[in-house]
C-alpha cells in the first residue's frame, strides 16, 4: 500500500522546475536575496528562499525585469 508520501512523489514528479508560485513575501525575499547574492547564484538564491533555483532565476526575468534587481 501507498503512502501519501509516495502519492505526493508520484502527483509531483512531473512538475515542471522552471515554474512555482510566488506570494508577495516570496517574491521580497527572493529581491533581496538576489541583491545579496547576485543573480548568477541560483541555486543559493532558491534555497534562500526556499524555491527551485531555475523558478527563482524564470520569476525575476518575468516581474523582475532584469534579474539583477
């Protein structure tokens, strides 16, 4: 028998990496972590802020503009 563990791997394993939803804190925190890191550390900026780093780098090119905030 499944776990709702396995059943949340299977559900998300097709998940698309490049894309998360970002509340307006969520979108602050990863401002300011791209400033404090600087846009070519995704992968600390996502940990950061607690999002895959390729959605953190696809977010601030969508609202951000230039991802070096």
């Amino acid at each position: 028998m499944a776990s709702s563990f396995d059943h949340y791997i299977l559900l998300n394993a097709g998940q698309d990496m490049h894309y998360a939803e970002f509340a307006a804190d969520e979108s602050t925190a990863l401002r300011e972590a791209i400033k404090e890191y600087e846009a070519n550390k995704w992968k600390v900026i996502g940990q950061k802020v607690g999002k895959p780093a390729k959605a953190c780098e696809q977010y601030a090119k969508e609202h951000f503009g230039n991802a070096n905030t």
